[in-house]
C-alpha cells in the first residue's frame, strides 16, 4: 500500500517549532556528532536542553532560508526526502539560485542524487595536549566530527571544461583580466 504525501508552507510559530523538534530527534537517531557544533546543549540537564531547543526554534522562525530539515526514522526510505529535494531543487532552479547544503554520512547520497556534488569533507580535529579527563570523556562520546559541503549550480547541471563552482568563475575571470583573486583562510586554534 503507497501512501501519499503533501508538502506545504509553513506559516505558523506552531508549525515551525513542530519542525525543530523533529530535526532535534533526526538528528539524533542516529546519533550524528557535528549536529552539536550547530546545536550546542550548554550542560547536562534537560533544563539545558530544553533551553538550546528553545534557542533553535526563536532562529528558525526568524530565518529567511532553508535553514534546518530532517526526517523522523519512522518515516525515512519513503520517498519522503526525495520529494523535499525535488521541491527545494526546484524553487532554487525557478529563482535562479545555485545551492549549498551541510550533509552528514546519513544524507550525503540523498542530495547527490539531485545534483548536489561534494566540494569537501570537513574535519574537526578536538585533540589537545594535557586534555583534562572529562575533555577526553567528551570527546570520546562525540566521535568522529565530520561533515561535507555539497555545491549545486543554477539548474542543476555542471558542464564539464568550465567552472564548477563560483570561486572558480572568479580565478578563471581573474586570470583573463591578470588581476588575483585571494580567499580568506580560516585557522582553528588550540
């Protein structure tokens, strides 16, 4: 038996806050460790986490993009995704938007298949020298923090001998007009 599904605008503070705490529970099974660096519970009570919950749902009320999405384990491998990316893909390629995504392991292939292409893989590396046992006990529970950036052009399509992403239409401009390009580096400390 198939079921039918039916997307519609959010337009109620209720309706948006119904979304945060299902990406709250998305998000969380199964466990996915770089949610927390977006979404930090400040402590261990579920005072702490209700507060952080709170903190998501006054950001996502107020936010003028496709901020946040995540489908609760019960009703993944329905279709359910594909039909969010089709709409989403969709609305960008009507306005002309290219688009960036955060994906995890969990949601990677997803937007490969609409034409999303993996850019990076970023890494967080939380060692430290003389790390306290409690870090250790954090960081251990944490795991493996990564997360990839995913890049889709207007339309969906890449064409190959020409620039894949933006910054590679502003060096290729550069390079015709002999002027440079320069990028700003980020650098974590310890």
């Amino acid at each position: 038996m198939s079921s039918t599904y039916t997307l519609h605008e959010v337009t109620t503070r209720a309706e948006s806050d119904s979304i945060v705490d299902l990406a709250w529970v998305a998000w969380r099974e199964p466990y996915i460790s770089s949610f927390q660096l977006f979404h930090p519970v400040h402590g261990p009570t579920s005072q702490d986490y209700e507060a952080a919950v709170l903190a998501d749902k006054e950001r996502a009320w107020n936010t003028h993009l496709a901020y946040q999405g995540g489908l609760h384990p019960k009703y993944r491998g329905k279709g359910i995704g594909t039909l969010l990316m089709d709409w989403g893909t969709n609305m960008a390629d009507k306005l002309g938007l290219e688009g960036f995504i955060e994906a995890s392991d969990n949601g990677r292939s997803l937007y490969q298949k609409h034409g999303f292409r993996t850019l990076m893989k970023l890494s967080i590396d939380l060692e430290k020298k003389n790390a306290s046992g409690e870090w250790n006990r954090l960081l251990h529970e944490l795991g493996s923090f990564h997360f990839y950036i995913n890049y889709r052009p207007v339309g969906g399509v890449f064409e190959e001998g020409k620039p894949q992403t933006p910054w590679q239409v502003d060096q290729t401009l550069a390079k015709e007009s002999r002027s440079e390009v320069k990028f700003p580096v980020m650098t974590l400390g310890s």
